[in-house]
C-alpha cells in the first residue's frame, strides 16, 4: 500500500479515531482542529503533524477529510480559512462532516 499525506480538519468525536485509523494504516496526517488542546493531545496519540491553520495542514496533502459540526464550518474552512486553496490542484476533498447534501455540492 502506497502511504498519502492526508489532511484531516476536526478532531472530535469521530474525527480522533478516523485520523487515527488512517495514522495506523501508514498514511501521513497533517492535522488541524480550533481547539488547540484537542489537537496537541490528538497529534501526539496518533504521531500527526499539527497545523496551526486549516490551510497549513491542507498544504502539499493529497486528500483532505473535514469531519466538522455542519455546512458552515466546512465553508469556513475551506473557503474563508483557505484549506481549499492550499490544496495542490491533484488533491481530493472529503466532506465527512454533518452536513446537509445539498450544501455540500453546492459547496
């Protein structure tokens, strides 16, 4: 199995153990959250690299992954944060977040 650098934005509830499954497996995780305590305990369970910004974390990865509380979030960082525009042109976004379908298409 070839190891990619994932970018992995929300580190809560479901989003701690997806990194960590992912960490597991070999792949590298560029990890951010806005609780910087979450994502200091997270990053050192799971031996990822944390960012200090969506964007810094979405720098160079070949996929991102949001798991965050809704639609909004996910716009806030993928747009206003600038995850989106970090990402290199031949990266893939995941929104695994509790987001509404329609919004996220649109999105």
């Amino acid at each position: 199995m070839t190891s990619i650098c994932v970018a992995f934005i929300g580190l809560g509830q479901m989003g701690r153990p997806m990194s960590g499954h992912l960490a597991k497996a070999g792949h590298a995780i560029r990890a951010y959250d806005a609780s910087a305590e979450t994502l200091a305990t997270v990053a050192a369970e799971i031996g990822a690299t944390p960012c200090a910004s969506a964007a810094e974390a979405a720098k160079g990865a070949d996929v991102l992954i949001t798991m965050l509380p809704d639609g909004k979030a996910v716009r806030a960082v993928l747009v206003d944060a600038g995850a989106a525009a970090a990402l290199p042109r031949t990266s893939v976004a995941i929104d695994m977040s509790s987001s509404d379908p329609v919004g996220t298409r649109t999105l």
